[in-house]
C-alpha cells in the first residue's frame, strides 16, 4: 500500500497505471504458486520484494524517460513511444541478470533458496509483461484521445550535477572500515550470531495449561529471557492449537555465561516422576516456565523426553556448498553477460560492487547484535542477501546501461564527466525506486512483527548501501578500470612503435 500510495503521489495518473500493472503482477505470481503447488516461504516473500521492487522500477525508468522525451518533442505520444524504447534495454538487461542468477540458483540448490529464485523467475517474468506490455498498450490507447496532451508528474530532482565521483574515495575508506570491524566482531562473536540453521540446536514441543491469553509466544519468550537466555539463544513457533509450541534453543545456550554452560547431557535420579527429570536441560526449561506461572500439561510432562530432539544444522555441509557452487556459477555468468552486453570494466565494477553490497551487509549484523538489536545470520538472511544481490545488481545495470548510451551521445566529453552526467540523469530513478522499496521494507520492520524482524532490518541495510554502491563504489570502479585500460592500450602502442 505504501509502494502503491508513493507511485500514484508523483506521478499521479500514470503512477495509478504502473501500480495497477504492479498489482497485475502479484496475481500472475499467485496464480502461478498455486498452480505449482508452492508454499510460501521468507524466502519466497523475498522474492516477491525483488520482484516488486524491479516492477517498480520498470515503470520508473520509461516514465523518467518519457519525461525528457517530451521535453524534447513537446508531444506526449511520441514522448511515450521512445521512452518506452530508450528504456527498454535498461530493464530488460537488468532482469536478465537476475534470471540467469536465479536459473543457476535453482539448479544448484534444493533447499529454502530454490524458493526464493523459483518466485523471482516467475515475478520477473510477468513483471517485464506487465511493465513493458500492458502499460505500453493502455498508453498507446490513451494518447489516442487528443485531449490527453500531456502526462503531470512531480519532478525529484531537476538539473542535478553532483560531482559523484569526487566522493568515491570516502565511501570506500568508510565502506572497508565498516567490513573490517564488522568481520572482526564476527569472529569474535561468531558463536551467537550465527543461528540455527547453521550451528543447530535443540528442540522441545511442549503443551502449556490455558491461560487468559492468546500471545503464549511472548509469555514463554519472557521466562526464558528472565532464567538467563538472550533473544538469540532461542526460537519460539507456535503450533496448533495456540497452547501447543516449539522452543528451538541454539547452541549457544553452552556458551560461558548462558544456562547450558558445562551442563551435563544427563543426570541420575533415582526415584522420579517423569522421564524428562534425567535431561537437566528440559529440567531448565519447565523450571523457567514454572518460574513465570506457565505450567506444562500432565499428558505434555509425561512425553517431553520423547519430545526433545538435536537439531542439525539445516545448512549441511552439502547445501552449503551447494550454495557457494551456485553462487559462484551465478556470478561467473553474470560477468559473461553483463562483458558481452557492455564491456569487461563494466562487468567486473558490478561483480565488486555486488561483493561489498554483501560484505557490508554482513559486517552490520554483529555491529547491530553488539547493541542490543538481536539479528542471527540464518537461512533468513541468506534469502536477505540474495534479494539484496539482485536489487543491487539492477541498479548497478541501470546507471551502467546509462553511461553506454552517454559514451555514444557525448564524445566531446572526458569519461568521467559521462559518469557524473549518467548518475545525475538517473538519479530521480534512483531515489524513486530505492525509496518505493524501502516504504515497503520499514514498514515490515515497524510492523512486521518479530517473525520476520531480522530479515527485513537486513533488507533495510541492504538496501540502503546497494543504492549508496551503485554511485559511488561500482562506478568509480570503473573509471579505474578505464584508466588501467587507457594505459595498456598506450604501453602497447608505444611498444609497436
């Protein structure tokens, strides 16, 4: 509602086509699911972000670009029939990018990840129907009627000309001392931060007696934290009915300090009167719910040793190197395409960027721990960092897609004053689109609730610095390139001669 509220606010009619077209989307991507029979994961909600996200820029980008068309031409139907067509190979190699991730993803990977890219093969794929087909055609009949002149928007960012690239340099030292510290105090604290999903755990399903509440969740959460458990020691689902939960405690419960630390795996008792009695920490776990006035049932006390299993780690061995397989692969395609649709300098600037895009997203999740903001690197921001990649990537891919038409226009310039100018131009794009996704974002942080809390906090400062990467780390990169290409070029021309 906030992504849809923002369109139709700047640019009001036709804002109101993009967010039907948007809204079309979505049911095409539900039909599909339900036709394959698809749950829906966090990581296929991940998805279905990027996929909004990108839908939303598509719209953006040809409606910037009928923007300077028409200021051009002064007529609205041609203004619309080139910005659709100057726009076009910016979206389409920006979704191509992402399809081709997210195909050898799919391939490579038979766990919560496959979600995330079987949903976002499906958005991209309706969304580039939506944005570059459906709207074109309702536009095409619009400006038929000669009453429809013009097309009223808000206007961002008018006539910018920031010298972006002067700042590249602070960006990076900022960039490298955040990963630095971040990548420190993740070893150090890499016991806690990393969740279950990676380290596993320990598992209990347990019936409570009734109470005079339905949020059970939040009443054990607050005994368990009360008995010595931080928030990041222990998940709390609840199952059906509302009385019956799961308690996942990770395996940072045998850290010094916590609850579990040198705890025995069993204990003697010779007269009792349950069988969980022997396993001090099911022991641990009634004590501290007991402690709150939270009581187990008899039939529940009578079946918690059958109840209380190890977890391993769902990230295996197997699937994670299944992962790094796929990423990897994803990565090496992508810098095929992106060479063969633009230039090497171009490829390798997005591939860095998309690296610091993740490292510093990484290096924020124990800086957020060590002030009392609770996020674990799960399979949760797994599926984070994947949507953080693509999004990442499809900005990167619009300013570069930019800069290949500027060299083309603007040969009288120097290379870095085509950058600037490329930036400026696209800079309305820019804070549109990462400011749509990020109504979108805050929105589940505030109101999200605690499910899906990290995840979206994750998403937030990925976000935020994918945007920031764009301008000032990936193409200041490669303007670098460019010069180290400019000097092999003329080292062998002084070596022929």
């Amino acid at each position: 509602a906030l992504v849809i509220g923002g369109m139709i606010y700047y640019y009001r009619f036709a804002g109101l086509v993009a967010s039907a077209a948007v809204f079309f989307n979505l049911i095409i991507m539900w039909a599909t699911l339900q036709n394959l029979n698809a749950a829906l994961t966090l990581a296929g909600i991940a998805g279905i972000i990027l996929t909004v996200g990108m839908a939303v820029d598509a719209n953006v980008l040809v409606f910037e670009r009928t923007r300077e068309e028409f200021a051009i031409s002064g007529r609205i139907s041609s203004a619309i029939q080139n910005g659709y067509k100057k726009a076009f190979s910016a979206i389409f190699d920006a979704n191509i990018t992402t399809i081709i991730a997210a195909l050898i993803l799919l391939h490579f990977d038979s766990g919560p990840i496959k979600g995330f890219a079987v949903t976002l093969i499906i958005g991209i794929v309706s969304s580039m129907f939506t944005a570059l087909f459906m709207t074109k055609f309702f536009f095409n009949k619009w400006t038929q009627n000669p009453k429809n002149t013009k097309l009223n928007m808000l206007h961002l960012v008018k006539s910018a000309n920031f010298n972006f690239l002067k700042y590249g340099k602070y960006m990076f030292i900022g960039s490298v001392l955040i990963i630095l510290i971040g990548g420190f105090m993740l070893v150090q604290q890499r016991k806690s931060v990393f969740g279950m999903d990676f380290t596993g755990g320990f598992s209990l399903n347990v019936e409570v007696q009734k109470m005079n509440t339905n949020d059970y969740r939040s009443k054990i959460e607050a005994a368990l934290i009360k008995n010595g458990a931080g928030p990041q020691d222990f998940n709390i689902r609840e199952l059906n009915p509302s009385n019956n939960l799961r308690i996942l405690l990770g395996t940072s419960m045998d850290q010094k300090g916590k609850p579990f630390y040198q705890m025995p795996i069993d204990i003697k008792i010779v007269e009792k009167q349950y069988n969980y009695q022997t396993n001090p920490r099911i022991v641990w776990v009634i004590n501290a719910l007991e402690s709150q006035g939270i009581k187990a049932t008899q039939r529940s006390l009578e079946k918690l040793d059958q109840n209380w299993t190890l977890m391993s780690g769902q990230m295996s061995d197997s699937m994670r190197n299944n992962a790094v397989w796929g990423l990897s692969l994803a990565l090496i395609a992508l810098l095929i395409y992106i060479t063969f649709r633009f230039e090497f300098k171009f490829a390798m600037s997005a591939m860095l960027c998309i690296f610091h895009d993740v490292l510093i997203t990484i290096a924020f999740i124990p800086i957020l721990s060590l002030i009392g903001i609770p996020i674990q690197i799960d399979l949760n921001t797994v599926a984070a960092l994947m949507t953080i990649i693509g999004f990442s990537l499809n900005d990167t891919i619009v300013i570069f897609d930019r800069i290949r038409e500027d060299i083309q226009h603007m040969r009288k310039h120097t290379f870095p004053e085509i950058i600037n100018h490329s930036i400026n131009i696209t800079l309305s794009r820019t804070i549109i689109t990462s400011g749509t996704v990020m109504l979108a974002l805050l929105g589940l942080v505030f109101l999200g609730g605690s499910t899906i809390f990290g995840f979206s906090l994750v998403m937030t400062i990925g976000v935020i610095f994918g945007t920031l990467s764009s301008i000032f780390i990936a193409s200041p990169l490669m303007l670098l390139f460019h010069k180290m290409q400019l000097k092999k070029e003329l080292d062998l021309s002084k070596q022929e001669k």
